[in-house]
C-alpha cells in the first residue's frame, strides 16, 4: 500500500464510511478509490486528487500534506512551489542535499524539524 493510499483509507474510515458508500455519496468509482488506497494504480492528476480530499472532507494541514504526497508519489512539485521562485532557486540545493552522502539522516531529521515548526 502507498503512503497516499494508506492516508486516503485511514481518511474514508474516519468519516465512517465503507468503500462503496463513499464513493456513491462522492460520484467516485469504487473500483479506482480501491486501487489508489491499495497502491495499485498511477495517481490520478491534481484535479482528482483536490475532489478527493474535497470528499474526505479534509482541510488545512491535513489537506495540504495529502496532496503534497499525492505530489510526491506521482513524481510532480506542487504547483504552489513552482510558482514561487526562491522555492525553486532552492530546490535543486536541497534535493542534492538529501541525495549526498554528506548528511546524514540525523541532519535530514533536524531539518525536517525546523521545516515542520516554520
């Protein structure tokens, strides 16, 4: 299972609801909700991806980090950062960064620390 598809189920169930009633109440296919949350299929592009949280019903930071995942597993930067150009400029620093062998995994947690309480 993906961790989109882990946090998309875990989303669905606690809104209490079963696959097949989530997805008549949201006019999603059931058979494609079930392959996301399995890890089965591709993600879908941002379009769907917004009317899936729009229908898990979540909002602020939960919102923003499931489609953030949903960016990191299809491979894409979430439009807001490309649009914001000191986020691009640092980017490829960062992803050089995390690739290194130089920085170990405890700097990569510190870092993810200082990111997570700005």
């Amino acid at each position: 299972m993906s961790q989109f598809g882990e946090k998309c189920r875990e989303a669905r169930l606690a809104l209490g609801m079963g696959l097949r009633r989530f997805c008549v109440e949201n006019s999603l296919d059931p058979a494609l909700i079930s392959k996301i949350e399995r890890g089965r299929i591709k993600l879908p592009g941002d379009e769907f991806r917004e009317k899936l949280a729009d229908a898990l019903q979540l909002t602020g930071e939960d919102r923003v980090s499931f489609l953030d995942l949903g960016h990191v597993e299809s491979g894409t930067i979430p439009p807001d950062l490309l649009s914001d150009e000191r986020a691009v400029e640092l980017l490829p620093a960062v992803m050089r960064s995390i690739r290194s062998e130089q920085v170990g995994d405890e700097t990569i947690d510190k870092l993810m620390e200082i990111i997570k309480r700005s």
